[in-house]
C-alpha cells in the first residue's frame, strides 16, 4: 500500500467515529510513527553493515537507522558476545583478537582492540525511512501494510480527545503487533538456519512476506 493509499484507508476507518477533518500531512506523520513502532517491536527489519577494521582502533560508527545490535562479526573468528560498560572498563586496553562488543550512543566499540585489518560485520535492527510522498511506501513486509491503520487511527482519535475510541483503536494495534511477533517467531522456527559462525552465511533474516 501507497501512502496515499493508507492515508484513504485511515480516513474511511475514521469516518466510523469522527467527523473531524485531519490534514495529509497529520497523517502521515502517524502511520510514520505506527510504522516506526511496528518496526522496532517486531525487530522486522534488519540490515547488515560491512567495515574494514583499522589496527589500534577501538571504535566503529554505526549506520544512522540503527536501534539494536543482533550480531557482530569480526573476521573469520567466532561472533562477538556483548558486554556492559563496567565490563569493559575493567578490562586491560589489550589488543588482538575481538571477542565482545558494546554500543555506546552511534558507535560499537570493540574488545579487545582489532590488532589487524579484517572485515567486521554487523547485523542490526533497523528503523524504517520515513513516507514522504504520497506514492512511498512502508518498508515493512507489504502483508502487514494494513496494520499500520489502527496504529494511525488511535493517534488520530486521540488528537481529537476521543479517549475512548482510541483506547478500542489501540488494543487493536496492539493485537496487530503481537500478531506480527507470533508470525515472525515461528518463520524463524521453521526456516531460519544459523550455520558455523565462520561462514556466517545463515539465514539471520527470517523470509520477507510479500
């Protein structure tokens, strides 16, 4: 679905409860918010980033549209465990083979230091872009489109003071979402494949439903 799409669909749906009249632009902030919600809470999205490590550096930015690490690869060398701050710290400032990492604000730190130039990669959980005009869409899966009209239309009832309808309005959107988590979870279970950490070449991605 087109924004302009699930822009008609959020105001047909509406049109149910309301009669108050929302400008394009109200809307698609919404089903942006709705879809950047969607995103992080089902983890549907993920990237993978790929860097050449610098000997001596410990630090490695980290792409804008990040919010959570899923796993870290350093060479052909086992993937890294995360560790805390204190952790960290109170380690000596070696050098040599990564084995852990942490995310510090737009930066991955590496322990210990990488002594060597190596690939190192990074699978994450993205937020998605933003819609802008009216012929974008959602970078979600096309089949949970649809979703995102309560997660906009609750935003919507709520900006008219209309607590009650938003509250029915979000238990839905909040079904829709444990929906989609109950759906990844067992694509995950029966297709996702996590081969040896050395080739790394398995399936961290559960399908994309069209």
């Amino acid at each position: 679905m087109t924004l302009a799409e699930l822009r008609e669909a959020c105001q047909h749906r509406i049109a149910e409860v309301t009669s108050t009249f929302f400008e394009p632009h109200m809307w698609r902030a919404w089903l942006n918010q709705a879809q950047t919600e969607f995103a992080r809470e089902t983890k549907i999205i993920q990237r993978r980033a790929i860097t050449t490590t610098v000997p001596g550096q410990q630090s490695y930015p980290i792409d804008p549209d990040f919010f959570m690490v899923n796993v870290v690869r350093f060479g052909n060398h086992p993937v890294l465990k995360p560790i805390t701050p204190y952790e960290l710290e109170s380690r000596p400032l070696d050098q040599g083979i990564p084995t852990h990492y942490l995310v510090v604000g737009r930066e991955l730190l590496l322990w210990p230091t990488p002594s060597t130039a190596e690939e190192l990669v990074a699978w994450y959980y993205a937020t998605p872009e933003d819609m802008v005009q009216d012929s974008d869409e959602p970078e979600i899966p096309r089949v949970y489109h649809p979703a995102l009209i309560p997660g906009a239309c609750y935003r919507a009832l709520r900006a008219d003071k209309d607590y009650s309808g938003a509250d029915r309005m979000e238990a839905e959107w909040r079904q829709e979402i444990q929906a989609a988590i109950r759906q990844q979870r067992e694509q995950v279970e029966q297709f996702s494949t996590v081969r040896d950490a050395a080739n790394l070449e398995g399936e961290y991605l559960s399908p994309w439903l069209e």
